[in-house]
C-alpha cells in the first residue's frame, strides 16, 4: 500500500519509492516516498508563510485543535498500534501503551496552551529607572525542523509536534526512514483535525538531506531526538538558532540493601532493561546493587530475565521483538563479544539468532568497554557489586552521559543525597530510570544532550521571552 507524505496541507506521491519492512517478517509493511528537492523546498517556504498564520492563532484555537488531535488518536488507537508492531517491531502490549501516552501528550499540550505565563518585573529598585515596570511575555521562536528516531515513532513525534502547535510554530517533521508511516498516519489525524495549512509538513526524506535543513536559515528551531554522534554535529551547523537535543545514554539503576520490595524491584528493572528490546533511550543498562545483596538480586534478576518470551511483535505474549534492523543486532553481538574477550561473564544471553538478540547479563565488565561505555541500545545490562552508597554515585557519574538514573532507597538521607550528587537530568527515587511521564521535564547532561522536553517545558523550548517596559 502507497502511503503519500504530507506537504503542507496536501498528501504527495512524488518521488523515489522508500518501502517500509518489518523487522520481524521481512515484509512491506507499505511504501512511501522520498521528496524532491523542489517539494522539499515548497515545504519550507510554506512553513514560513504559515507561522505569520500560526503565530496569531489565539489560545483557545490551539488549545480546540490540540484536543481534536488527541481525539483523533483515541479514535484510531488499534490502527496506532498495529502499525508501530508491525514497522517498528514493538510488542503490541507496548505499542499500545506509547498510543496511550500520545493521547496524553496532546490532550496535555492543550492543557498548557493557556499557562505559557509571563511576569510582572517591578523596575524602579534603582533611581535610573523610577516610574518604569517590565512585562514578559511568551512569543513562538518560529519555524521549526524536527528529527525524531525509529524507537517511538508516535509518542516522540507528538512530543515535537504538540509543543509546536502550542507555542504557535510551524513544524516540518522528518521521521526516522525505518518508521515513517505512523507519523504520516498522525499527520492525517492533525489534518482532519483542521490544522492550518502549511503549518505542518511530513517529509520522509534521508537523514544526510535533513542535515543539509537544519543549516537553513528558514528554521528558528531544530529539535532533535537521535544518536549522540549525529546530535552533536546538528548543533555544530545550527549554530545560529535555537536546539534541543536527546541523546540517550547508559542509563543506571542503584539496589540499595534497605529496600525490602524484592519482586517489585526486580520485575521493573528487568522491564527496564530488556522493553522493546533495550532500543530506549533510558533503558536499563548499567545495575549496582550492594554487596549483600548482590548474589541474592543476581539469582533472582537472571531468572526473570530467563522467562522474557521472544516472538512476533503483533502476539500479545511477547516480551522480546526483533532489533529494528539486522545490522543493529549484529553490532550488539560484536559489543557483547568484545566484552566477553576483555574478561566479562554472561550469565545469560549472549547470542543473536538473526534480528533476534537474546536478553543478556553481564557481570565482570569494566570501563573502556562498550557495553558500559556507550549506549548499547539493545538488550544487553551489566551487573556490579558496591560497598558503600558513594561508591554508586560515584560509578554511575563515571560516564559521559547523564540522562536519568534510578535509585532504590529507603533512606531519605541517601535519596536526597543522590539528587545532589547524581549528573544526570532526573533522579527517579523508588524506580528505574526508565520511568517517564510525559509531562516531565525530560532531558540530560553531558553526552546525553541539551534543552528539555515534557509539554511545559517543550513550550518554552519554542519561545523566546520578549520584555515591555512602560514609563509611567
């Protein structure tokens, strides 16, 4: 089946084919197209006369469009989630949970349409500016260029298109080449639910063309959820405009020896590291647990880890997908043997069997490996025994990134003290670092990126702030 992209208000069928396959079955999932240059050029002009429109769109028209979306999504939720198992390779029990949070996330945009506040600044504190008072206000930046990945091809959409239409931005959206057809099903949800035309574009175009965009003067705001490596090298060419970047990381849970909720913590730290395959940015992949309760946590975890049922995405009984692509699953193989050769252990796992990797354990890995140094995107964690509670902040800052990290404490003294000393962008106390709501302001440092995003945050992220100041 031909799927047009949309084009500023029109669904276009021009240019070189792009199939779409699953992962799991090797069949056409649908096909789409890779625009031309000159539709790639009709988009961004467009953009541009659109954001005039845009701009000047009052609250409650935002706020009624953004609840039409997220209606729209509601109506189609099966049809969501069939198509994210089938071209992203994501068991369905997930598929449906990331429709559930796109839902949120609009219905949540609409909600912030109305608090984008500015404040009153009382100026006269020196004799220079007696009689004068400050206003701020909120202004949409402009138009906007959005990347997102292959891993949520619904959800991290909505969380670059939501804010937009909030904040009164243009968007042109390129998604990941692997799993475009759900964001141009959601581009179908956003133009019948009266967007503006040429407020949005969805363009399947080739991550180097989007490169070349993101150069352009024509966009105010590039937004970019990806690869470390890729990410850097987009803000070294957006240098004159405004960027926010998620780039994953090495995500790390701490086991303290005062938590007492065994079943509970271990069935959610082996959700956090082997969901949808370990392909998510703050999966579960780095695990310090004290040192007595170190061999009891690692019998239990391997067990768990054991019963995690592979097969077809579109089964409601599978845990474990395939990779999104069979290159992927061999790069983790090759990061898994490097390990093994340098001295790590694998307690379970350890082998790919086509686009399948199995879930994996690994004890006695160390800095300088990959496993533990870069993200591995894959399900693949790593275990390590500590002594003492700084000996875990310690080991999870010894990173170059710093996205979120899970902390399991019943000490408050120690919590508090993780959220002060952890270099990351959220410390999630009593759960894994894969917890996330869509209303968080959600983001890292170092390695990990800049800006953040979470519906209020996002917004802002789309602003630029604008002062009054009246004599009176």
């Amino acid at each position: 089946m031909d799927h047009p992209y949309y084009v500023a208000g029109s669904w276009v069928s021009d240019g070189e084919v792009l199939e779409v396959r699953s992962p799991f079955r090797d069949n056409l999932v649908g096909r789409t197209f890779r625009p031309p240059e000159r539709v790639v050029e009709e988009a961004i002009q467009k953009a541009g006369a659109a954001f005039d429109e845009t701009r000047a769109l009052p609250t409650y028209r935002k706020t009624n469009l953004l609840k039409r979306i997220a209606s729209g999504v509601e109506e189609r939720r099966n049809s969501f989630a069939e198509l994210i198992a089938k071209e992203a390779g994501k068991p369905i029990r997930l598929a449906h949970g990331e429709v559930n949070r796109a839902i949120r996330t609009f219905t949540e945009a609409a909600e912030e349409c109305s608090r984008l506040y500015g404040e009153i600044l009382p100026l006269d504190v020196g004799e220079a500016a007696e009689g004068k008072v400050g206003f701020t206000r909120y202004f949409p930046v402009g138009p906007v260029l959005a990347i997102t990945p292959f891993n949520f091809p619904l959800n991290l959409v909505a969380h670059k298109l939501a804010p937009a239409i909030a904040a009164g931005c243009s968007v042109i959206l390129k998604p990941s080449s692997e799993t475009p057809l759900t964001a141009l099903l959601l581009a179908k949800v956003i133009d019948e639910a009266g967007a503006l035309r040429g407020s949005l574009s969805v363009l399947p175009l080739e991550g180097g063309r989007a490169m070349e965009l993101v150069g352009r003067t024509d966009f105010k705001k590039v937004t970019f959820t990806g690869s470390a490596a890729v990410g850097w090298r987009l803000k070294e060419r957006a240098w004159d405009k405004k960027v926010t970047l998620e780039l994953g990381g090495n995500a790390a849970v701490i086991l303290h020896s005062d938590w007492s909720e065994w079943d509970r913590a271990v069935d959610r730290i082996v959700f956090g590291g082997y969901a949808y395959s370990g392909q998510v940015c703050i999966s579960v992949q780095r695990i310090f647990v004290q040192e007595e309760i170190y061999n009891r946590f690692v019998d239990f975890f391997v067990e768990k880890v054991k019963g995690l049922r592979a097969g077809d995405p579109l089964s409601e009984s599978t845990d474990i997908g395939p990779m999104i692509t069979a290159g992927e699953a061999s790069r983790v193989e090759s990061w898994v043997d490097e390990a093994v050769e340098g001295g790590a252990r694998v307690l379970v796992g350890g082998k790919r069997d086509g686009i399948f990797y199995h879930p994996t354990v690994l004890t006695g890995a160390r800095s300088g490996m990959k496993v533990v140094d870069e993200e591995v995107f894959g399900p693949v964690t790593a275990l390590f025994p500590y002594q003492h509670f700084e000996d875990a902040i310690r080991a999870v800052n010894d990173s170059k990134f710093g996205l979120q990290a899970g902390v399991y404490t019943r000490d408050m003294r120690l919590a508090r003290k993780a959220f002060q000393e952890l270099e990351v962008g959220g410390v999630i106390v009593g759960d894994i670092p894969t917890f996330r709501v869509d209303r968080m302001p959600y983001g890292g440092v170092k390695n990990s990126g800049i800006g953040r995003e979470g519906l209020r945050y996002a917004i802002r992220e789309m602003c630029e702030p604008r002062l009054l100041v009246l004599a009176q």
